[in-house]
C-alpha cells in the first residue's frame, strides 16, 4: 500500500505543475493580447495610423497666462497677467513686489511686451524675449528660457497649461544679481 501511494503523490504534483503551466502561459499570452506587444500602448498612444501625431508649435502657448515670479531668496515675488497670440507674441504686465524694512514695501509695475519661439520635437522648451518697461520709462531686454509642463490636445494642437520660465539675466527689476523664475498657468477661455 506504501509503494502504492507513493506513485499516486509524484502523479498529483506532475499533474497540478502542468496546470499552473498552463495557467502562466494562458495570464502571459492574454497579457500579449491586451497590449499587442506594442510599446506605443504602453505609452499611451494610439496604434491607429491615422491619429495625428502632435508636436508643440507656437499654436502651443496661446491664450491668456496668470504669472507669478519667484525672485532668489524669496526676496520678492511678481503677479501679473500675459498673453500669448499662438503666433510667436506675448504682452502683459507684472507687479512685483519687494518687502522692504520696519514692514515698508516697494512695489514696481512693470509692462511686459516681446516675441516667443517654441521648438517641435515634443519637450516644449523655447525662448521668450520680452521687454520689460519699468515704471520710469526706461526699458531692459530679457530671455527667458520654458518648459512647457503641462498640456492637453484641443482640435489636434498641443496647447501648454502650465509653463515653467527661468530668466537667463539677473532680476532687470530688483537690485543686485538675483536670480528670477515664472511660473505660468492658463486661465480657462
């Protein structure tokens, strides 16, 4: 009876090992299906041909922007509003506004007005070139350098949500060689 039962054990577990075989290759060969082997889908893309393949163009910044800009040290921060035409123009203005002693503040309005390019191969960086007029009429060029960090597809056209900006130039605003970044949201339509 020994010997008897010991043939039936090895059996069994031969038995319950091709099934889980089975079952492994059965889980793997769905799994081929659901993604086709395709790294696009894994990507989130479309396998359809016919899907418009979308890269970011100066369509991609259009619309109005709510700014805010962070001065090094947090020595100051801008608020302010720009725009971007889609076709390579910006304008606005920026108030900026820089804590002062015993609780005093200085605060500069500024116009914003300048030129902007964004680069098609997909990582949204560009340049924008503004001048910025300052309160005594005076006016600085500056280069700012983007990233377009979020977007969403509106009529096949990348358009940027939200862009994050680093001036190349120390603050034209703000005294001493502080360093200057942006970030810009757009305002619904």
């Amino acid at each position: 009876m020994k010997s008897r039962f010991r043939l039936l054990v090895p059996r069994n577990k031969q038995i319950m090992r091709s099934n889980i075989g089975k079952a492994i290759l059965a889980v793997i060969a769905a799994l081929a299906v659901v993604i086709g082997g395709s790294s696009s889908v894994l990507a989130g893309q479309s396998n359809n041909e016919s899907s418009p393949h979308h890269e970011y163009s100066q369509a991609s910044l259009s619309g109005t922007y709510a700014r805010v800009g962070t001065y090094q040290g947090n020595i100051a921060a801008a608020l302010g509003v720009v725009v971007f035409d889609g076709q390579g123009s910006a304008m606005g203005s920026a108030t900026v506004i820089e804590p002062g002693p015993s609780g005093s503040s200085t605060i500069v309005k500024v116009g914003l007005k300048g030129t902007y390019s964004v680069n098609s191969d997909g990582d949204g960086t560009g340049t924008i070139q503004l001048v910025v007029k300052l309160p005594n009429g005076t006016t600085s060029d500056v280069t700012q350098d983007f990233v377009i960090t979020k977007s969403e597809s509106r009529n096949g056209t990348l358009i940027a949500t939200s862009i994050f900006e680093a001036q190349e130039q120390p603050s034209v605003v703000i005294s001493g060689d502080v360093f200057v970044s942006y970030v810009d949201t757009r305002r619904p339509d």
